[in-house]
C-alpha cells in the first residue's frame, strides 16, 4: 500500500470528487474535439465554466486546505504520499489566487474558441478566432498577475504547464541549442546528406487503407484497444480518461501518409506513458505525467528516436507494403529519406527534427510579447510572418499555414509550447541512457519487439506518475537534470555522421 498515513488517506478521501468531475470533464474534452455537433458549443462552454468553478469550489474547502497545510510540514511522509501533498498543495496555490470568475470565464471562453478556430483555419479567415485571441491573451495577463511570478509575468503561464519552468530558463535552453541547429541544418542542407523533399509528399493514399495501417502500427507498439480509442480529430491529441482509458486522435489529410502514421505514433508515446502509471494511484492527484514536458519526451521518443530509426521504418516495409499498393514502388531506404527529409517549412506538426524547434522558439518569441501587452492578436498574425522569415527562411502566404495553424492557443494554453522542446531534449536523454542499458536496443526496434522498451519507460519515468516534479524525476532515473548536449548529440549522429 503507498498511502499508509491515516491523514493522506483523509485528504484522498476528500479529494476524490475532484478526480471524479475531472473524469467527466475529460470525457465533455473528447466529444467537443470529436463528435459533438458544431451547435452544441454553447451549452457545453456553459457546462464546461461551471464544472472548473465546481472543482476550484471543492478545492479551496477549508478542510481539504488545513490538512495540505498541515501535511506539508510532515516528514513522516513516504515519496508517494510527498507527491499527494505537494500536487494539491500547488493546485491550491494557483486557485486560491485566481477568482472564481475568472476561472468560469476563461474555461467559458477557450470552449467557445475551439470551434471559431477550427472554422477560420478551413476558410483561411483570421477575423474568426481574431475575438477570441484577443480574449484569451487579456485573460492570461489577469491570470499571470493574480497568480504571481518571479521576474516575468510569462513565468506564470509556463509554470503552469511545466512546474518550476522561468523565462530565463527557457532563453538559455534555447540560446544553446539554437547556433547549433542552424550549424547542423547548413551542413545538411550545403552537403545533400538527406532530401529536402521526396515524391511520396505528393502521393495520395485511400483513407480506410491508412487506418488499417495506423492500427496496426498501434498494435505492433504495444497500443491495447480494450483501453483505448483511435479517433479523427481536426488537432490530433491525447487525453487519459482514466488509467484504462485512454484516447488517442489522428487526422487523415488523403495524401503524404506520413503525416497520419507519424501523428498516431507521436500520441501512442503520451498514451502509454498514462497507461503504465502505478495503478495504486487511482483516482489520487499523482496518477498523471510529472508535466507537460516529460509527457512530451514520451511522444516525441517514439515518434522520432524509435519511429524515424532505419531499423524501425525496414521493419514496417513488409506491413506499409500490405495496405498501400503504391509502396510496392519505392524501397525500404525510400521510406527511410521520405520521413527524414530536412527542410524549412510552415507547419509546426510536420517539421522535421532538425527545424522543429526554431517553430517552438517563434511561439516563445510571440507569447513572451503576449504576456507583456506589447501584443494584441492582430500583432501576432503580423510578427508571425516577420518572425517566421526571419527564423526558418520561409514565409506564410495565408493565416491558416501561419498564425492559425495550432489550437492551442484556442484552448487558453499560453506557456505550454516551451514544453515540446523540453520534450525533444528529454528524449534524447533518454536515448542517450536506453541505448546504454538496453545494448540491443536497435535491433529490438528491427523486429518490432517494444516489451523491454516499454517496460524500460514504465520503470525509468511512467510508473511514477506525478510523484517527482520534473527535474528531480530526472536526475532520480538519469542521474542528471536536463542536459540539452545529448540533443544535439544525437542530430549530430543521425543526420552528419
């Protein structure tokens, strides 16, 4: 049993209410991104305000403060029973200080973003969403300010999402990897080491072939479909219902299958961190990823350290070569070029590893000017353009390839993009460790056996849930906190040596 102190099982106890509304919430999330119909947002923002005001109303009990409060200065807490306390305690910090109104009106606004987005992004209309962004940008600056922050009002917003997470520290990480990137991507694009484009970009594929491949790459992962869902959504995504439910999304775009097949593995990565979460910790606050950033290591880990190897893309040859008659034409290093290639583009979600994060770097740019009311959401249309050019050399010709292409910012998530670089140097830690603990790693990859790396994961960083914040998670399975050398170590090896 890992909750053994009669007032941690108290404070559970009284908290489980909360997990049971998040619960519903997370099932409300699913539908309005997959099946509601577009007419239901107006209730469902409506419901969605008044369940973040219930589950702040729930948190702020004076009895569930004082027995945080008092638990806090208890050192006869075992490490699982630490993280409870802790959790809550951070929880509590934030709510208490945010009023209720607040939280209904953001929680109202960001559900009735989401549909606005979707339709300005299909007709390339940027005036659609441009009233909501302007909504959610004053919302998080009123946000920052009630919460409070250390030096910036944008180390508010990323500590939401990343626990710990300061401006300073997001600028250092990228002044380090940055000079580097531009170093690697001239060499590989002044020496030809890998296309720029290939023909299968253009190459159309039948739709219910491609699901046919999507799940059955799921299954060879390791994906269990007695606890969970492959679904179409317009933004592919993650969300764990419960720790035998979790969903995952992708979007078939009728042509360049890499694009789907990629996505779905990229959320199989989040997926199964959730699904190999110590079920001792149901329905307590640990039983979720220790942040955004960690849970993005996980995604990206698969999607490009496992699914973007030689050993990988060869051992599904045989599976691609079944569902998509056109394969049959191209070999096995084909498939490996097409879903490497390198090049300056405008979508974030189909950048290649070496440019992807001067994408995350732009958004950084645009939302520390957000958070400092230099910007409004006519400005960050424009500055995207401007900084765009200037950072990938590529230019924008619509606000659906520019400024609408995410929906984060729809959902009221400013702060949290900083964590997919995070994610990115992460995996890389972990490659650099996995490849030293498990010797055969490459080849376990080359016959699609993932039972040692799976379990490997779940020992290393899932099983432990939210327990550690990120950086001690880190140096506590790595002996290390986050070392972005091994990121550029392994660019450096993949795509120049």
């Amino acid at each position: 049993m890992v909750f053994e102190h009669p007032k941690v099982k108290e404070l559970l106890d009284k908290t489980r209410v909360l997990w049971a509304l998040h619960h519903a919430e997370s099932v409300l999330s699913w539908d309005s991104e997959t099946y509601m119909p577009r007419k239901g947002v107006a209730d469902r923002s409506l419901a969605m305000a008044e369940l973040a005001a219930l589950q702040q109303k729930l948190l702020l009990r004076d009895d569930v403060v004082k027995l945080v409060d008092d638990l806090s200065n208890n050192n006869d807490l075992n490490d699982y029973e630490k993280g409870v306390v802790r959790v809550l305690s951070r929880s509590i910090r934030i709510m208490k200080a945010l009023p209720p109104e607040l939280v209904m009106e953001m929680a109202k606004t960001t559900e009735e973003a989401r549909p606005y987005w979707r339709e300005a992004k299909v007709k390339n209309k940027f005036e659609v969403f441009e009233p909501y962004l302007d909504k959610i940008i004053e919302l998080s600056r009123k946000a920052a300010e009630y919460i409070g922050y250390d030096e910036h009002p944008y180390d508010a917003a990323l500590d939401y999402y990343e626990e710990g997470l300061r401006k300073r520290s997001v600028e250092d990480m990228f002044n380090y990897i940055e000079p580097r990137i531009r170093r690697i991507l001239d060499k590989i694009l002044s020496n030809g080491l890998y296309p720029s484009t290939h023909e299968l970009e253009d190459v159309k594929y039948d739709v219910s072939a491609m699901e046919k491949v999507n799940k059955e790459v799921l299954q060879r992962l390791g994906y269990p479909f007695d606890r969970g869902r492959l679904d179409v959504s317009a933004h592919p995504f993650t969300i764990g219902i419960g720790l035998d439910d979790v969903r995952i999304t992708t979007r078939y775009e009728g042509k360049d299958f890499k694009r789907t097949l990629y996505g779905t593995i990229h959320e199989f990565g989040h997926a199964l961190y959730d699904l190999q979460i110590d079920k001792s910790f149901r329905m307590t606050p640990i039983a979720r990823g220790a942040s955004l950033g960690i849970h993005e290591s996980q995604s990206r880990f698969w999607e490009n350290i496992i699914g973007r190897s030689k050993p990988f893309t060869e051992a599904i040859y045989p599976l691609l070569s079944s569902h998509l008659s056109f394969i049959s034409r191209y070999s096995p290093e084909d498939i490996y070029m097409y879903v490497n290639t390198v090049k300056p583009s405008l979508i974030r979600v189909e950048a290649d590893e070496v440019t992807y994060n001067l994408h995350i770097l732009l958004r950084f740019k645009l939302e520390v000017r957000m958070m400092e009311g230099d910007y409004r959401a006519r400005d960050v249309a424009e500055a995207w353009n401007e900084e765009m050019e200037e950072l990938l050399g590529v230019r924008p010709k619509t606000y659906s390839e520019g400024v609408l292409q995410d929906i984060h910012w729809s959902m009221g998530s400013i702060g949290y993009f900083p964590t997919y670089t995070i994610g990115n140097l992460v995996s890389a830690q972990i490659y650099h460790n996995i490849k030293k603990d498990i010797p055969n790693f490459h080849d376990l990859i080359n016959e699609l056996d993932f039972e040692e790396v799976r379990n490997y994961l779940r020992e290393k960083i899932h099983k432990w849930g939210a327990t550690y914040p990120p950086e001690e998670l880190l140096k506590k399975s790595f002996g290390e906190p986050l070392n972005p050398k091994y990121f550029i170590d392994y660019l450096e090896e993949k795509y120049l040596s």
